[in-house]
C-alpha cells in the first residue's frame, strides 16, 4: 500500500470517528435499578441527562438505599453508554485490518 493512499484512509477514519462521537453524543441509552424504581438516561458520549425516582423509594429514614439505588443506575447508564459506544466505534474500524498499523490490534 503506498504512503498517500493510507495517508487518505486515515483522515477519512479521523473524519469519520469525529463524525460518530457527535452521533453517540445525541445517543441515548437507559438504565433502570431497583425493580425500575430509578431510572437513569445517559448518552453515548458518557454524560448522565436525566435521572427518575419513583415516590416510594424516597424515605428519609432510609437515605443509603436511594443513594445506593441512584449510583447503581449512574454506573449502569454510563456502561450502557460504553458498550454502545465501543459497538460503533468497531463498526468504524471494522475495515481496517489491512491497514498493518502496529498497536491498532489489526
């Protein structure tokens, strides 16, 4: 492969992954904890955009099981994100193993 032609592949790759992280960025994904008693939205970019709780787990005489129910569903929301975000992003890179660059795992 000559030097200008991978020269190309690679800022097409560059364009294209900026292109997919604004895409994850406006990605959703939800995680619900607690048998759906908190209920945490999340994108793909990682950042938490909303955050519901249902009346019932709100008990100030139990403060620790509504702080461990909403941080269950943050993580949960953060790692859906992730898991979406990796799966497009390998879909991107998918077509590059002929590319030989050392550390890419091609």
């Amino acid at each position: 492969m000559n030097l200008n032609k991978m020269l190309k592949q690679a800022q097409k790759m560059q364009a294209d992954a900026t292109k997919m992280q604004a895409e994850l960025a406006q990605k959703t994904v939800t995680a619900s904890v607690g048998g759906g008693k908190v209920t945490v939205m999340a994108t793909g970019a990682g950042d938490v955009v909303s955050i519901k709780i249902a009346r019932e787990v709100v008990d100030p005489e139990d403060v620790e099981l509504l702080e461990d129910l909403v941080l269950s569903g943050v993580k949960q929301a953060i790692d859906e994100g992730k898991k979406m975000a990796e799966s497009e992003m390998g879909k991107l890179t998918a077509g590059l193993g002929g590319m030989g660059l050392p550390g890419m795992g091609f």
